[in-house]
C-alpha cells in the first residue's frame, strides 16, 4: 500500500449489496402481464440487467422519467413514477464490514467510488449510505457516457485523482472489470470477502 495514492472501489456489491430479484419481483407484482414472475427470475441475473435499456440508462443515454415510461410500456406497469422508483430502489444493504474499512481508508488515502449505475440508484444510495458521502470522489457511468469493462470509466478516475495507473488499486466482485483495471496497468483485486479485503488493505 505504500505506493498507492488512490484506491477504487465497486459499490454494487462491494460497497453494497444488491439483490436484484427484489427490484424484480417488485416489478412483477406491479405488471399487468401474466408469467412476469419468469422475467423477474431472468432480471435478476447481472447478464440481464446489464443489457439493452438497463445499459442505456446506465450510459446517460436516457433520463430518468424516460427510463421509466420505457419500462412502465415494456412490462405494462401500473404504477406512478414515484411508485416506480420506490421499487427500482429496493434491494439495497450496506455492506457494513466493507464500509468501516473504507471510512478508516479515507482518513490516510484518496478513495473513490466507480460503479455501473444510474440517477435513481445513485441518488437513493447518496441518501441512506453515509460513506458515499465520505468519498473523495465517485466516477458514475451515467455521468461518464461508458460503462465498465470500457477503459475510459476507469481513466476518468484516475485523470480526477491525478495519478498515474501504477498508482492506482482497484476492488470489484466482478473479474471481468478487474482485468480490465490491470488491462490499464492499474492494482487490482476481486472482492470476495470483509477478512480477505482487510488483509489485503492492511486493516
């Protein structure tokens, strides 16, 4: 760690747990289409929320009142908008081991936040997690117009941090971005657990 001005972290899943099938099944009980329960046990895999008009949410490429008409016709949703976010909103857990670890981080070392997500997600979380607040930074797809694995999410960060990639470490649960991180030439490190983590950080 002695070398590492900026560390990185994931929130989906690093930071906070995310259960995707309870944003689902919240969906599936709102719509008018009969089997939708099947669709929310498919929505609930991160291949599916991660494709089509999750993805161009996620890219910037639709607001938030358009993402919700898009969804409300697609799964012929009875809800009003502030309904609708009240479900997208759901599923979420602080992952608390993590968050005290990041916390004690950010009192020696620039830590930031870099996430796949949208406004709705990202505004819920800012709202009930105080360590997002406590980051010194957070590069959000939605802002950036790129999602992970594409380098220019992870540049972003390090162009706002001021630091070369060697300087730079990165936490995800998902493989496929670390290598992207390393692609880049920054540290890298898949999350698998609090004690792992802690030792990993020297906490």
């Amino acid at each position: 760690m002695n070398t590492t001005r900026l560390v990185i972290f994931d929130l989906g899943n690093v930071l906070i747990h995310v259960d995707p099938l309870q944003i689902a099944s919240g969906l599936a009980r709102s719509s008018e289409l009969a089997g939708l329960q099947f669709h929310a046990q498919l929505l609930s895999s991160v291949q599916q929320w991660n494709i089509g008009l999750i993805e161009e949410y996620e890219e910037g490429k639709l607001s938030s009142e358009g993402f919700y008409e898009r969804m409300r016709d697609q799964y012929r949703l009875r809800t009003t908008y502030d309904e609708f976010k009240a479900i997208w909103n759901a599923g979420f857990r602080e992952n608390l081991p993590v968050t005290a670890m990041v916390l004690q981080l950010c009192n020696t070392t620039c830590v930031y936040g870099l996430s796949n997500t949208n406004p709705l997600h990202f505004e819920h979380l800012s709202s009930q997690y105080p360590v997002i607040a406590a980051l010194h930074g957070c590069v959000l797809s939605y802002e950036i117009g790129h999602r992970k694995p594409k380098p220019k999410i992870y540049q972003a960060a390090l162009e706002r941090a001021g630091v070369r990639p060697e300087q730079a470490l990165y936490v995800d649960d998902d493989q496929k971005f670390v290598a992207a991180a390393e692609l880049l030439g920054m540290r890298a490190v898949r999350y698998r657990s609090p004690p792992e983590l802690a030792a990993m950080l020297g906490l």
